[in-house]
C-alpha cells in the first residue's frame, strides 16, 4: 500500500524493576543519552524514565543510513555496558519499519483456566515455531505468557522452635542446588573434563534436602516449609472480549506480500483448531483489508472511469473508432509501464500509482492532441500517410515541451527534506517512466493504429458531433463577449488569481486524509500507584460495557511481554482496543467510553486514538503543536527549581496548556535505614538488605533448570500491608531476633512519575495544541519572559516549527519550479513573453484546487500535496499548445499575406482557441470524469485518494474554463505591439 521508504527512528528501551524513575533516569538513561547524542545525523533525542523502565526515542534525519545506525547504536551500549548496573539486562534497540504493524493477530484463549500454563507452555514452543515457518514471516511475537515456580512456604512456627530462620532455609536449598562447574585430570598424556551436578529437578527432592540444626541434628526442609508448584504471579495479563489468554502478533519481512500470507496464516490457525479442541482460536486486526478495499476500490474506478472516457470521447469524436483506438493503446501502454516497473524494481502503492495517474493522464492529453491534428490534416486533403507525418510533426514540439514542464516540476521536489521528499522521490520515478511510455505511444503507436482504423475517405469524414458544434458556438460569443471588454476582464482576472491563496489558512492541516475507521484503541495510565491485580479487575469491570458496545474487543493489561513493544507501561497502565459496526459508532462510542472511565476514575489519563495500521505508523507525529521546555538556568536545588516552575505557570497569561509528563506526580514513600543502629544491635548491612529484598522485592533463591524449561524457587509471601510487612524479624549476629521496623523510617510523600530529558538534559514542559488562538509569537515572548522573571531556561519545540520550515523549503522549491518551468517554455517559443502568458494558467489552477478541497470539507496533507503537483504538471499543458497554435497561425496568416497586424492577431486568436477547443476539453473532461467515482465510493483507496481528486477537478476545471478565453486575452495583452 506504501512505498519501502525506512522510518528513520530507532527506540531503546530497558526495564530495571524495584527502581524509581530518579534512579533510573541518573545510573542508565542519562548515562546512555551521554553516549548516544553524538550519534550522525540525530536530530532529537526524547527519553522518559519511569518506574521499573525508561525508553529513549531517537529521530534521525531522512538520508540517514538506519541500518548502519542501528548497528552504531547496539555497538555504543554495548561499549559502555560496564558503566551500567550489573544486574541490568541489557537495553533493547528496535529499529522503525512500516512493517512494524503486525499484520495479524492470533487470539489463544484456553477454554479452562487450570490448563493456562499448558497452553502457554504449547503456545512458545510449538504454535509461535509454526508460524515462522511460513517463507515471508519475519517474527512472532506473544504476550499472556504464565510461567510456573516452585513455591516455598516456610512454617514460622517449626522454624522457631528449632532455631533455625528463613535465611538457613535458603542456604540449605542453594547448597542443594549448586553446581561445580567442569573440572579436570589428567591421565598420562590425556585429560579427562568431569562435571560434578548437585542440581534439584523437582519438588520432592527440594523437600527432601537436608538442613542442620546449630545442635547437629540434621532433618529436611519438608519439616520445616511446604514445598509446591504454583504460577508465577504475572506483571501483565491478556484479556480477549473478557477471557485471560494470549495473543501471537505476527510481523511480516517487507518484501513479502500481505495477501499471500494471510491465507497461510489463517490456514494454519484451522489446522490447530482440529488439533487442540480445548483452546478457541481467534484471528483479530487483519490488516489485508486495507489491502482488499484498495484494490478493490481501483478495479471498480477503472470500470467506472473507462466507460466515462469512452463515452466523452464518442460524444465529441462522433466515430467509434477512435474510443476503441484509446481504449487500446491505454492497456498496452499501461502493460510495458508494469514492464518497466518491475525492471526498476518499483512496487505498487498508493504513492507509485498516483505517478502512474499522471502518466496515464499526459498520454490522454497527448494522444487526443495528436489524434486531433492528423485529422485536421486530412480534412486539409493530405494523404493518410502525410496526414500521420505532418500531423505528428506539427505537434511535436508542444506535446515533448509539455512532458518536460511536468519533469520540471518534480525534479526539485525531490530534494525536499523528510517524508515530503521520500514520497515525492518513489512518484517521480514512476512519473517519468510513464511519461516515456506516453510519448512514446503518442508518437509511434497512436499514428500506425489511425492509419489501419480509421480508413474513412476524408471526404465522409465527420467534422463535428451535434454536441461540439453547440459548445463551438457558445465558445465564440463567450470570446466576442469578453473582447468587448478586454480591460475589464484581464485585470479582475489578475486581482482575483491571489484570492484563491487566501483559502490556505482556512483549509485545516492533517499527516493523512481522514479514513473510515471502525477500529479504535484506549490507553489508559490509573495515575495511582496500583498492583497488576487491580488494574485487571478494573478492566474487567469494563468488560459488560465493552460487550454490549462493541464487535470484538481485547485489552493488554500491565507490563507488556511483547519484544518488539515500542511504548512504555506498567502495573498501573492498559490498552484496550475494539472494533465497532462503522466509523459513526466508533466516532461516538470514542467519546462514551473515555467519559465513563472518567466517571468512575476522575485521574486516570486517557487517549483514545485510531487503531494502528501502516498509514498511522509511516506518518505518526507524536509532536505537539508548540511545546515549551523548561531548564533551571542556574545551579538550584530540586525545591527551589519546582517553586520556580509553580511560579512560571501562575504568571501565564494564557493558561490552555496542557503539563507535560514530567509534572505528573505520585504517592511514593521512602525507607531510610538506620546503619547505627544496625551496628549497636550487631546486625550484619548485608543480610539486613538481603532481608528487605525478601520482603519487598521479588526474592528468587534458586531455580530449576531442565530441558530449557526454568522454573524459579521462590518464598510464597502474602500480600500483606506495609506495616506488616515491617514485623519481618531479622536476627543478630547473637541470635537475637527484631522487627525490620526498629531499623527502618518511613516518609510518604510526592516524587515525580516520569522524568523527561533530551539532548540538553531534564526539563519539564508544557503543551498547546492547534487550537490556540493567540499569535504564536506574542506566545513565545509571554513565555519566554515568564521563565526568565522565575529563574527558568525555556526552548521551544513542536509542529508549528517544522512546517513553518517546511513551508519555506517549498517556498524556495516552488521558485525554482517556475524557474524551470519559465525557461524550458522560452526555449520552446523562443521568446520571453509567451512563457510568462502560460504561467499565469499556474495560480488560477492552484487557486481552483484550494476553493474545491476547502468547499468539500478536505484537508492538505500528503495526498492533496500530490494533487497540487499534478495540477502544476499538467496545468501549464493547454495554455502551451494554444500559445504555441497562435504562433504558428500568425506566421501562417502573414505568409498568405495578411498585412494588417490586429487582423491576423484575432483571427490566429479565434481560429486558434477552436483547433484547440476540442482536445482542452476532452482532455479536462475525461481527467474529471475518470476520477469522480472516487468520490462517490466508499473504501480506504478512495478515502485516501479523495482530497487528491479534489484538488485535480477544481484545478483542472477551473483552470479550463480560465484558460479558454484569459490565455488568448492575455496573448493580447502582451503582444498586441509585437
């Protein structure tokens, strides 16, 4: 559906669990941004620490080598790996690709709870190894995974009465289970490698290992705890329509084709249907059917589209022949530009096929034009095979200079900086193959089926339709009027060409045009220090509501076990999607189920947003409109930096703000240890903070390793309050026993829930979105002169800068664009005047395009960009072969020896503007009328196209009506002395 173009960002994310987002931010992230900033061609680097995680999301520029970066990236962690926590696993590096998004979801639901670690165990190792052996799977990803643990519940009581604590049950079962690692002897001239294993398999043999009493007596740990098998209590939960399961995301490799996959996907997914009756199989956001309805759409628009064209052209032709010959020569052209595509190694996609539009629109142009005058030259008497000669002869000139202006107009576009430049570069190959194959067809194809399908005497040739011979007459009263009033006319022209400009700031800005959506997803963050537990039951609560709402729904809840994750989350956040009957439900369900969750939880975050596919993660701008980034501007402890960020935000005048996520706050609460108090009661640091990771922590005292399964050997705690939790006892070094409270003081207290930093470090920002109604630069001064008064640096940062950047580059683009196209049209008519005359066709056109988007409710993004490149290319093609017509009249006219000047300008005007009559408004028409079923269609094609066709039929309509009697007018205007 898009070109392969590389997303040119890299994210690098790690967990660190039982950490805060301080401890965090100050021994890992900044340590890894340090080292990263340098990187070539980075543009912004944005982290957020967390709890227990942080992510780091780096931007480069659109020329970066990513592949080559992303090596440089895994190489620098790994360099500064010894800087980091030991027991830091290390950082993952997920390179961006469009194929990011899987393309299909498994939904792995055990009918019985009690067969859940089966299934997880079967889903790992035999489901996910089934689905990579499809040829184009590059990887399978799973989320739900239960694991199971050994769970040792030690019997305080028993272990009181024989003296003996936790700390000797654990001793005992890492003794147990420890192992030598390989040793060796030798023997004469061999040596021999032995392992010693001392290692425990299972639950039995745990509670068989023996443990010594300090009086000698020896017993085992079954005596003294109970040993069992249990599951592991998970940081995250997969619910589908309300069932805990699993879900198997699958990523395709990019060259590998979606609508061959899927089938074999879903293929297998039946298969394993018959052979596990107990687990029901799901397939979920299937992403062919964008896919589907985009080839869909274009089937049914060719259908539509030819029969229009057919039908115009017999209107005006009046012969039979002629339909047949372009409805010929458009599939063979067509066929060797699929040839010259695949030589190119260049994919159809929305982007490729738009060039190949245009293509197919210059070959109408030229074919018509050309067609049109080898007629007239055998209405003239000439023979059929002069008639062909002179007739292509005669236009020749035009047609090749009206391929070489749409040529100008993309060769600087493709020097635009950032998406607009990747996309524009796939278009322009395409273009300028499909207009080789147009001239080609136009001049050595199109004559040679004239000559052996049109064989009509030239005599009972048919000069017009009944149908042209009306509009030829309107046309020539339409001329005769506006003559009359030539000044009148010209100028009004003139000042209203600037008007159409003025529709920009009214027509509002999007990545993408708007696309029926009947897919959603909520994030939601409780804003409460909540357990994994709770967050489940939360949205279980939703479950009922989500049922009787939506089609089908599915909600990941936790931390996420997801390789390729690219977002953060934690116990205290979820993600829940659905699918709804159509875009109007979802559209209104969106608004329900954020202002029901709301009501029951007032300071959960919420951000419901479309469901993501490959257009949303290509064109994705996670950046505010304007978002002003606060630094302390001097060496200032962390009180006095937040008092001065209070005081900055009183002192707004504007306060439609939004606070960043380094203002978001939550409760904490802080353990300080006593190491006096330690020492007087001889308690040894080391096991005291054994002892509170124990308690706190999840505390693994060994494990089981058999066959590549791991099970861990753990303490079976209860979830108890803090303040139980603190009558943990400890002993002494003399045997003694005391609470872990005597030792400890506690603070509840605020601390910051993410900290946020960038290529200059920490800062804490604020956020205003589109609908700001202030002058953004008087913004930036009340801002601005805010963080100075209170002591604050402040940078500022978002989408308002990057398309006013962009604006200027396609400014200085746009320039050098006329330039081009000004000088290869004075190289054409060997003159400085008529260029000018056929470039004011430009500004009407554009003008057209604007007034039909902004009336039709569009917006300019990607594709209506496109359409104004079109319009440009194709715009300046009439008006070009009227100048270049009225030039040739005129040297005509003189030559038969007309002497009075005035006369031969009006007579090369009139007789001019009726040779070309004909093909402009065919070649208007039927560019129209092949893309209006676009507009009348539904489907993600044509919602995708549609601003594109907006943009085209105002352009081109409005542009024609214009250029019928302003070009000539003009013509006047200009050379009237010449």
């Amino acid at each position: 559906m898009l070109p392969n173009i590389e997303i040119p960002g890299i994210i690098v994310k790690f967990n660190y669990p039982n950490s805060s987002a301080k401890v965090i931010e100050q021994n890992i992230t900044a340590k890894l941004r340090e080292d990263l900033v340098s990187l070539d061609k980075l543009e912004t680097i944005d982290c957020q620490s967390t709890d227990n995680a942080a992510i780091l999301k780096l931007n480069f520029d659109y020329s970066a080598k990513m592949d080559l970066l992303y090596i440089e990236v895994n190489e620098r962690i790994d360099r500064i790996s010894n800087n980091l926590p030991k027991d830091l696993t290390r950082p993952q590096v997920i390179k961006l690709n469009t194929s990011d998004v899987p393309i299909i979801k498994i939904q792995v639901v055990p009918k019985h709870k009690e067969d859940y670690i089966q299934v997880s165990d079967l889903t790992q190792k035999v489901i996910k190894k089934r689905l990579e052996q499809i040829e184009g799977i590059s990887f399978v990803d799973i989320n739900g995974i239960r694991t199971g643990m050994v769970a040792i519940q030690p019997m305080q009581s028993a272990l009181n009465a024989a003296g003996l604590t936790e700390e000797d049950l654990i001793s005992s079962i890492k003794n147990a289970n420890s192992e030598l690692g390989s040793l060796s002897i030798r023997d004469g001239q061999y040596r021999y490698y032995i392992k010693v294993s001392n290692t425990l398999e299972n639950i039995d043999q745990i509670a068989g290992v023996p443990i010594r009493f300090k009086n000698g007596i020896v017993s085992t740990i079954g005596n003294f705890a109970k040993v069992t098998t249990d599951i592991q209590e998970p940081e995250g939960y997969h619910l589908y329509k309300g069932r805990e399961g699993l879900v198997v995301t699958v990523q395709k490799q990019s060259q590998s084709k979606m609508d061959v996959l899927v089938p074999k996907i879903i293929a297998v997914v039946n298969e394993l249907k018959d052979i596990y009756p107990a687990i029901d199989f799901s397939t979920t956001q299937d992403q062919t059917y964008l896919l589907n309805q985009g080839i869909s759409n274009l089937v049914q628009d060719l259908w539509y589209g030819g029969f229009f064209c057919f039908f115009l052209l017999l209107l005006f032709l009046g012969n039979i022949a002629s339909p047949i010959l372009m409805s010929v020569s458009i599939p063979l052209s067509l066929l060797l530009t699929f040839i010259l595509f695949d030589l190119f190694n260049i994919s159809f996609n929305i982007i490729s096929l738009s060039g190949l539009a245009l293509g197919i629109g210059m070959l109408i142009d030229n074919s018509i034009v050309v067609l049109d005058s080898i007629t007239r030259k055998r209405r003239e008497g000439f023979d059929m095979d002069q008639s062909c000669i002179i007739g292509v002869a005669d236009v020749i000139s035009p047609v090749v200079s009206n391929v070489l202006t749409t040529i100008a107009i993309y060769i600087p576009l493709i020097y635009l900086s950032g998406m607009a430049g990747a996309l524009i570069f796939d278009q322009a190959i395409a273009l300028t193959i499909s207009l080789g194959v147009s001239l080609l067809v136009s001049f050595c194809l199109n004559p040679v089926m004239y000559k052996y399908l049109l064989k009509t005497d030239p005599a009972k040739l048919k000069q017009d339709t009944f149908f042209f011979k009306k509009i030829l007459s309107s046309y020539h009263q339409m001329v005769s009027y506006i003559f009359k009033r030539k000044k009148i006319f010209f100028f009004s022209t003139i000042i209203l060409m600037p008007l159409g400009f003025l529709l920009f700031r009214l027509v509002p800005v999007a990545a993408l045009p708007k696309i029926s959506e009947n897919e959603s997803v909520i994030s939601i963050d409780w804003n409460e220090p909540l357990d994994t537990k709770e967050n489940l039951r939360r949205i279980e609560d939703l479950s009922s509501f989500l049922d009787r709402n939506v089609i089908e729904w599915d909600a990941d809840v936790g931390i996420q076990q997801f390789v390729l994750r690219q977002e953060y989350n934690t116990s205290q956040t979820s993600l829940i999607y659905y699918k709804t009957v159509n875009e109007n439900v979802k559209a209104t369900f969106d608004k329900l189920i954020a202002r029901h969750i709301k009501q029951i939880y007032p300071s959960a975050q919420l951000k419901v947003s479309s469901a993501p596919n490959a257009f949303t993660q290509l064109f994705q701008d996670d950046q505010s409109f304007l978002e002003a980034r606060f630094r302390p501007m001097n060496n200032v402890d962390d009180n006095d930096y937040q008092t001065n960020l209070k005081n900055m935000l009183n002192i707004l005048p504007n306060k439609t703000y939004e606070l960043g996520l380094g203002f978001v706050q939550e409760g904490d609460v802080e353990l300080t240890i006593d190491y006096n108090k330690l020492s007087l009661y001889d308690i040894d640091q080391n096991q005291f903070e054994s002892k509170l990771n124990q308690v706190f922590g999840n505390f693994t005292i060994s494990s089981i390793r058999r066959f590549g399964e791991y099970k861990p050997i753990r303490f079976n705690k209860e979830n108890t309050s803090l303040a139980v939790k603190l009558q943990a006892l400890i002993n002494s070094r003399n045997g003694q026993f005391y609470p872990i409270n005597q030792f400890i003081s506690t603070n509840a207290g605020q601390d910051n829930k993410f900290i946020t930093s960038d290529k200059s470090g920490i800062y804490e920002s604020i956020h205003y979105s589109k609908t700001v109604k202030n002058d953004i630069k008087q913004l930036q001064k009340e801002i601005t002169s805010g963080a100075i008064e209170t002591n604050l640096s402040v940078s500022f940062f978002g989408d308002y800068f990057s398309n006013k950047s962009l604006l200027k580059e396609m400014t200085f683009i746009f320039i050098i664009s006329l330039l081009l196209l000004y000088f290869i049209l004075a190289i054409q008519f060997e003159n400085l005047i008529h260029p000018f005359i056929v470039m004011l066709t430009i500004p009407i056109g554009i003008s057209g395009g604007i007034f039909v988007l902004w009336a039709a409710g569009g917006t300019l993004d990607v594709m209506s960009a496109i359409g104004f490149v079109f319009v440009l290319g194709i715009i300046v093609d009439d008006p070009s072969l009227k100048v270049e017509t009225i030039n040739r009249l005129r040297k005509e006219y003189a030559n038969n020896g007309m002497t009075n000047k005035e006369e031969v300008l009006l007579k090369a005007l009139h007789d001019a503007g009726e040779i070309c009559l004909k093909p402009l408004l065919m070649v208007s028409l039927t560019t129209s009328l092949a893309l209006i079923p676009v507009l009348f269609s539904g489907g993600i094609g044509n919602d995708l196209q549609r601003p594109f066709v907006y943009v085209i039929i105002g352009g081109i309509s409005l542009g024609t009506f214009f250029t019928l009697w302003f070009i000539p007018l003009a013509y006047w205007f200009f050379t009237k002395k010449v």
